[in-house]
C-alpha cells in the first residue's frame, strides 16, 4: 500500500506539467496577445498606426496558428494599419488575400463586413490617386470596380433596413460609382478626402503596374460581377471617358 502512495504522490505533479506544456501555453499566448490587442487598440485611437501595427505584429507571434479567427481579426487590423502608414501596395493585396480567404466564408457576418467596408475603401482611394497620377484607364479601372463590388454586396445586404449605416453604405456605393463616372477635370477639383492622402506621393500607378502588369485585362476580383442593382452601377451611370 505504502508502495501505491509513494507512486501516486510522484504522479502527483504530472497532469500539472502537461497541462502547462499544452493548453497552459496555448492560454498564455492568448493572454500576452490579448495584452498587444489591447494596446494596439489605444494606439489606433491616438491615430499612432505604427505602434499600433508593431502591437499587432506582436499579438500575431504570440498567437501563432492555434486560433484561426484570431488570425483573420489580426489580419484584418494589420491592413487596416498598412493603409493609414500609407502602405498602399501593402494593403491593397492584403485586403484582396483576406477576402479571398475560405475562412471568411464561416466568420460572423459583422466581421466580413466590416473587411469588405476597408477593401471598399481602400481600393476606393487607390482609383483616386492612380487617376490623378494619370495612370492608365484600365489601370485604375479595376480599382474603382473592386471599390463598386465591395460597396455594392453590402447595399444589397442592407437595403432592407434604414438608419445611419444602411445610409452611410449607399453614399459610399454612390461615390465609388462616380469615381468611374467622372471625368479626370471633375476629379481634379474635388479635394482628396483625408483618409486617401496617404496613399498619394509614391507613385502608386507605377508600382501597381510594376507588380501586377496591366490589371485591367483580367477581371476584378470579388462578388457582384453581375448586372448592378437598381440605382447602384452602370444602369445609373456611365462611366465617364477621363483619363
């Protein structure tokens, strides 16, 4: 008997050290990440995007591959500082990779959304700037589509309901479908938003057309490659012959 104790209390310390090594890990990576989250966070809310993505580079180590959501949530934030740090190439192929990834398809709703608000946004401004660094129609062309698309799948998600989002996403489909519509002189005279600014002076055109050829020979990514909705595409407006 005595035997049988001594044994049990030298396996005593056993399920502690396997947990430590397996699930103990797992939830400490989770927490120090969390703790990067957090101050990512703050520092997106001081507008510090550096701090902000070295916070999530940060978050993304200590998580590893153990939590696939969490690796799109981080995907996600760290396009999110790419395209404020003025990352425009950066974040033009994250946002289209993240999207494209299968696992979206089985995140909540709310969380596709809010990717494909940023990619309506990103690849929104990007037209912007490649037009006014006078790049070629078919160049920017397919950035003002991808904006239209994204923009687009969420009016029509939304078009049953009313209130201040359901209205901010038909203005934003609205401009993305002026963005083709007008001419290159009515560009000019409107300001670059804020926002969009950051993807000016680095010869954004010459890098696009660099890494991926002429984009516009190939078709756009994303959903909505049918008819547009009513009001909400080329059925409302043609688009205009600029540069």
């Amino acid at each position: 008997m005595r035997r049988y104790l001594v044994l049990a209390w030298l396996l005593l310390p056993l399920p502690v050290v396997v947990l430590h090594y397996g699930r103990g890990q797992q939830w400490l990576a989770r927490d120090q990440a969390d703790g990067f989250i957090k101050q990512a966070r703050t520092a997106e809310q001081a507008g510090d995007w550096k701090l902000a993505d070295e916070c999530y580079r940060e978050a993304d180590k200590a998580i590893g591959k153990q939590d696939p959501e969490m690796n799109l949530r981080l995907d996600l934030a760290r396009v999110r500082t790419s395209f404020h740090l003025g990352e425009a190439v950066a974040a033009i192929d994250g946002v289209d990779r993240l999207l494209d990834d299968v696992a979206m398809t089985v995140m909540p709703r709310e969380f596709q959304n809010e990717a494909r608000a940023l990619a309506g946004r990103i690849h929104y401004y990007a037209g912007w700037v490649m037009r006014l660094e006078g790049a070629k129609r078919e160049l920017w062309m397919e950035e003002a589509e991808l904006s239209r698309q994204n923009y687009r799948l969420l009016s029509e998600q939304s078009a049953a309901q009313t209130g201040e989002a359901a209205g901010k996403q038909r203005e934003d489909l609205e401009a993305a479908v002026q963005l083709q519509r007008l001419s290159l002189t009515e560009l000019m005279a409107r300001p670059l938003p804020k926002e969009g600014r950051c993807m000016s002076d680095q010869g954004l055109s010459e890098q696009m057309a660099k890494r991926r050829g002429e984009r516009g020979k190939k078709p756009g990514k994303g959903e909505g490659d049918g008819p547009p909705a009513n009001g909400a595409g080329t059925q409302r407006f043609e688009p205009g012959s600029g540069s």
